[in-house]
C-alpha cells in the first residue's frame, strides 16, 4: 500500500496563462501538477497512465482534446478525464462524455469548483478500485495482478521492489527524492533509511538491467530518481 502519495494531475492547455494558473493553484491544493501545451505531447504523457486526472482542454494543435481521449480509452487506459471547453453546447457535452470523459467543465470556470469536481473525481476512482496499468515505452507495471512486464516478459520483483518502481512510473518523468520514496514505500522516514532506497532502488536496476530496461531507471545525483525514455524526455514539460 503506497502512502502520502500526492494526487498527480496533468493539465493539457495551450493557453500558457491557463497552465502557469492551474499548475500554481492545483500545486497549493496538494496535488503533483504536470503541464502539456499541444495534443500530441499530452496524448504521450496521458498514456504512461501515470495521472489520477487529465484535466484536457478540447481545442488544442495538434490534436483535438476529443481524439486524445478516443485513443486513451481504446488503449485501455482508464484515467478519469475532466474536458475542459469554452464551448458549452449540450451537443459538445453529450459528445465528450460519450466518449468516456468523467466530466465537461466549461470556461471562464471557477477554480473553487473545479478543485470540487477534481477531489470528487479522484474520490470514485478510488472507491471504484480502478487503477490502470502504468506504461513507459515496453514496460508495463500492472497495478491489478502486481506484475512487471518488458516486451511481454515477467520481470519478477519482491514485493518492496514492486512498489517502489510503482511510485517511480507513477511519477514517470518527474523527479522523485529519496525522502518520497522513503514516506510512499515505507512509510515515513524513521521506518527505514536513505540508504536502504538505494539499495532497493539497486536491487530493482539490476533486475531490469538483465531485461535490457536499465536505461529507464536513472539516478539525478543531489536529487533523487526518475523514470523516464527519451520519448518522455521530449515532452516534460516544467510549466
């Protein structure tokens, strides 16, 4: 059971000022916000399965809010989904939930509000229990059955590891400190020690080294750990 793992939200925009907003509200809320500005890019991060919400503008470049919610759901992907549009016909409502978004809220919006429908939406995901698998390229971490796959091939780890790589693709391509993944994987820090994350964080390199995943798993000297490709290198984006 991870612990102390803030809610991971990424907000698809191309309007700067309305991801510079949301980023520092959503972040004085409590939550771990990630920023996209066009369709393609939002569409790569959304389908890591790495976010508890997509707050996902319609208009974008690239590619429309509404295909990249077509793709994420044919792909399995079960991120619940807030549509965010100026639009506010029954008919750009009515398309947008059909397609398997949680909710349609329309600009100029209240923030207070919409915080309501992102602690709501995160509420029922996790009464319902759905938590989708978690992707980085060919690795596939299945939160369900608790299995590692790369290229389709177990990739066994203890239950420790486990859910520290969990924490780590939970948070592809963000940085994440050993002091977080001391409070996720163990707890709090007096439970366990900085030194035993790296032994861990070792123990679960070495394993998907001998798969040939190795490069996934990297160390950011004086800061912690990420887990990321050169796909998502290319599309993080700080804000």
């Amino acid at each position: 059971m991870l612990r102390n793992v803030k809610p991971r939200v990424l907000v698809v925009d191309d309007e700067l000022g309305v991801r510079k907003a949301l980023q520092r509200g959503l972040r004085a809320e409590g939550m771990d916000v990630v920023t996209a500005a066009d369709g393609p890019s939002g569409l790569r991060l959304a389908q890591t399965g790495s976010f508890d919400v997509l707050l996902l503008d319609i208009m974008l470049p690239g590619l429309s809010g509404y295909r990249i919610l077509q793709h994420l759901r044919a792909g399995g992907v079960r991120t619940p989904v807030l549509l965010v549009s100026a639009k506010d016909g029954e008919i750009d409502q009515a398309d947008g939930l059909d397609l398997g978004a949680d909710g349609y809220v329309v600009k100029p919006f209240s923030f207070v509000v919409l915080v309501a429908q992102i602690r709501a939406v995160l509420r029922r995901a996790t009464s319902d229990g759905a938590r989708g698998p978690l992707r980085i390229g060919a690795l596939v971490v299945d939160r369900a059955t608790r299995e590692v796959r790369w290229n389709d091939e177990p990739v066994a780890l203890s239950p420790r590891e486990f859910a520290l790589l969990e924490v780590l693709v939970g948070r592809a391509g963000t940085v994440v400190t050993k002091d977080e993944l001391l409070r996720a994987v163990w707890g709090d820090e007096q439970a366990a020690t900085r030194n035993v994350v790296e032994v861990y964080v070792g123990y679960v390199r070495r394993k998907l080294d001998a798969v040939g995943a190795g490069s996934l798993l990297r160390t950011v000297r004086g800061h912690g750990y990420l887990a990321s490709d050169a796909q998502l290198d290319e599309v993080m984006s700080p804000g």
